[in-house]
C-alpha cells in the first residue's frame, strides 16, 4: 500500500511541475524590450501628490467652515532629488498639517474664496526647512472652503 502511495504522489506531482514550468517567464530577446519598458517605467516622477490636508475654521472657538486642500509637489530635479522627497514624504505631510491650521486661523475666511498662491507662499517655508531651499514648488490643486 505504501509502494501504491508513493507512486500516486509522484504522478500528481508531474503535472504541478509541469504548469509551474510553462507558467515562467522565458527570458530571451522577445521579453527584452518589456524589461527596457518596466525600466522606463521607474523613472523618477516629477509630481507627488500629498494626501489631502482637512481643516476646521474656527470662530470664538466653534467651527464655522472646512477647508480642503489637495497639493502637489513638483520635484525640479527629479532624478536627483524625487527619492529624497518620497523618503520625507510623510513629515512634509505633517508640517503643511500643522501650518494648514496656523493658516486656517489666521487667513482662511469662509466668505472669500482661497487663494492658491497664498497658500503655495504660506508653505513653501516649511518644504524649504525639511528639504532645503529650491528642490520643490508647492502646488495646489484643489483648495475648497466649505461654510457650516
């Protein structure tokens, strides 16, 4: 009975190998050009975006509006710096957090449209800190201010 179980695993494990074998890749010169491809793929990208930034602003401590903003950083040297700016990512993430509500309170009103340049100026200090002056511009692509 034990001969008769061996024999049985050894034919179930031929076809296993078998579709383990045809399901490799074949790496010869039909497959080079989609390796260069996946190469160029991974080039640095110039543009990063944040993860959207919320903010309550507040009046005699009671929240009278939203504010939404989503950003962008664009890398000027991409090839030198992007994996500099990836590594920082999350602490650039939270210094426009903390400064978004030092804005929030000083700037944004729920009246007035927001002013993306002013926001871009307000937050350009704070990358410059974290990643030193000239390595990325501050870009806003959506900033909402929803009254409550």
């Amino acid at each position: 009975m034990d001969d008769e179980n061996k024999a049985n695993r050894w034919w179930r494990r031929v076809p296993r190998a078998w579709a383990l074998a045809l399901c490799l890749p074949v790496f010869g010169p039909a497959s080079m050009p989609a390796m260069a491809e996946e190469k160029a793929e991974e080039a640095p990208k110039p543009y990063i975006d944040l993860a959207p930034i919320y903010l309550s602003v507040l009046n005699k401590g009671r929240v009278i509006g939203v504010v939404t903003l989503e950003l962008v950083l664009e890398v000027k040297d991409p090839a030198h710096d992007s994996a500099m700016v990836t590594e920082r990512l999350r602490q650039i993430e939270g210094d426009f957090a903390a400064a978004g509500m030092e804005m929030a309170r000083q700037v944004f009103r729920v009246d007035r449209p927001i002013d993306p340049d002013l926001v871009s100026a307000y937050l350009t200090p704070y990358v410059e800190r974290r990643l030193g002056p000239g390595k990325v511009n501050v870009l806003v692509k959506q900033a909402l201010i929803r009254p409550m």
